[in-house]
C-alpha cells in the first residue's frame, strides 16, 4: 500500500472527526459519543504513525511524516479522553494546540523544500486552525467548559491584544 493511500485513509477520519468535533463545540452531540470518535482517529492515526515509523522500506515513510502526524494523533487521543472524562478545563489542551500550531510553520517549510505546495498549504491551514483551537480552548474566564464558548478571547487577551 502506498504512502499516499495510507494518508488518505487517514484523513478521511481526520475529516469526520473535525465535521463531529465542530458540531459538537456548538452543543449537537455528547461527550461519550464525541470520545468514542476522537479515540477511534487518534487510535487510527497513531498506527499510521508506528507503520511509518517502524515499517522499514514498505511504508514508504519517514520519521518526519510519521512525527508531524502524530502531533495530530496526540490531539484526537487527548481530546477523546478529555471528553469521556467530562474534564471542565481545557487549558492544558489548549497550550498543547498552541504547540502544533507553532510546530506546523517550519513544518510547513520544510514541505515546501521538497516542492509539495499541496502539503505545505494544508500544514499551514491546520496550523491556523490550531491556533485558533488553542485560543478557543486555553483562555478560559470562568469554570463554564470552554468547548462552550469556542473562538472567544478573555478578558486577559483583550487587555494584551486590543480589538479583540
């Protein structure tokens, strides 16, 4: 199997998760069913992981396609248990989304090195979206859980970043 059917294996789930996890950050859904989904993708995207890591010659892979992708693995698999715990605070997660969205700029870059446009945009795109993820989910006013408010800065960050 090629390394390109792998991924888009990979990111068709990646896709239904991200169409649940909007939908359920604007209240359709429950926190189990939502865990459920996250773990499976996290479950799927870090066997995709180990193959391109460990697979040797077969996978077609190297350890840079197999560490960027676990990046997201950590996130599906993290999220997952966040909400099948019903876990309030979500900053750690938050702090951890800020972490992808820095890493994925000279990810980007160095994508763009090997002359795959295609990639370096969608690491780029995944980046915003990431940072956007961790303003969501780390700056959190209240003991009200933050996937309620999504996309809203604090107080703090207003008073950091006017216009806010």
């Amino acid at each position: 199997m090629s390394l390109y059917s792998v991924l888009g294996m990979g990111l068709l789930f990646v896709g239904g998760v991200l169409v649940v996890n909007g939908l359920w950050l604007h209240g359709y859904g429950g926190d189990d069913d939502v865990a459920i989904f996250n773990l499976l993708v996290g479950i799927i995207t870090f066997l995709i992981v180990m193959w391109w890591g460990f697979g040797g010659a077969a996978s077609q892979g190297t350890p840079f396609n197999a560490a960027g992708t676990m990046l997201f693995s950590f996130t599906y698999l993290w999220l997952g248990v966040n909400a099948y715990r019903g876990t309030e605070d979500q900053r750690g997660f938050g702090w951890y989304c800020a972490f992808v969205a820095v890493v994925t700029i000279p990810t980007g870059y160095l994508t763009l090195l090997t002359g795959d446009i295609g990639l370096t945009l969608l690491w780029w795109v995944w980046g915003f979206s990431g940072q956007r993820s961790a303003c969501s989910w780390r700056w959190s006013e209240t003991n009200t859980p933050s996937r309620l408010r999504p996309l809203q800065p604090s107080s703090a960050a207003r008073r950091h970043w006017p216009g806010t």
